[in-house]
C-alpha cells in the first residue's frame, strides 16, 4: 500500500484527486487543530481522573499515561467543548483560542 506524507510544501498536484484518502489510519499525520476557536483548558489539581473527557472526545486529543490523565493534545483538538460539559468536577475552562 502507497504512504502518502501531504505537508505544507506538497503542491495541489501532489494530492489525490477530490482528496481520496488511499491509507486508513492517517488522521495523525495532519495536524486540524488550527481550525480550533476555543480552546479547553486542564486544571490538573481540579482533575479525579474518571476520564470521562476521554470517552467522550471525538478526537482522542486527550492524553492518556499510565491510565491516567496528563494534558490535552492541541495539535488535534478542534475545540467542540465536550470534555468541558461531561466532566462533573470543572476540570477544564473553556477559552476563546489566542491565534
């Protein structure tokens, strides 16, 4: 199966047609959360560990060692806020992102 790496310096021509996705598994290759306008902020002394923002994060931007929970990806997270409504301890602000 054809890896194809899509940076900023690949050209239009470079791009399968109509955006034709030809490996599966690539979404951490592209980076989408500069599409972010908010942003949800870990307070870590706020945090329980239930991970609920895990479950519910359609993005798997929330970092996950040793079963617990250590921070958020930001180069993924598109900023939709449900971490911030599911977690029943306020663990996270929800903030207009700084560009």
């Amino acid at each position: 199966m054809r890896k194809m790496r899509v940076t900023e310096e690949s050209t239009w021509k470079e791009l399968t047609p109509a955006g034709i996705i030809i490996d599966a598994g690539n979404a951490e290759d592209f980076k989408t959360g500069d599409w972010r306008t908010m942003r949800p902020v870990w307070h870590e002394d706020k945090c329980k560990q239930c991970l609920f923002c895990f479950y519910v994060c359609p993005d798997s931007s929330i970092k996950i060692e040793n079963g617990k929970m250590v921070g958020v990806d930001y180069d993924h997270c598109k900023g939709c806020g449900v971490c911030t409504e599911v977690c029943p301890f306020k663990a996270f602000d929800f903030v207009e992102e700084q560009k």
